[in-house]
C-alpha cells in the first residue's frame, strides 16, 4: 500500500496512515492483536474505508 500511495496520491483515503499501520500490525504482529481491538476496527471504521474505496474505483 505505501508503493502505491506513492505512485497514486490520489487514492489516499481519510485515514491513509492508520490503515497502512494497521495492515501491518496484522500482517507482522498478529499474535499480539486482540479479537476486540480487531472487531472495533471493523465496525468503527470499515464503513467509511468501504464507501471511499467504492468512489475511487468508480472513477
């Protein structure tokens, strides 16, 4: 994701950094992430992330 925010600038959503951050905490620090924390993530913020990742690929 941080080579291709670098190459496509545009598709930098609201919440660019924390959702890089996230996805690698998930991919490398998996065995210290808790269910909950992960689930709040999901119900918080992945509506938002959804809706804009729909708009950009609609353009």
């Amino acid at each position: 994701m941080n080579s291709l925010l670098k190459h496509m600038p545009e598709i930098a959503t609201s919440n660019v950094r924390k959702v890089v951050d996230t996805i690698n905490k998930l991919a490398h620090d998996y065995d210290h992430i808790e269910n909950l924390q992960v689930w709040s993530i999901i119900i918080k913020h992945l509506p938002l992330l959804k809706t804009e990742a729909v708009f950009l690929l609609s353009k």
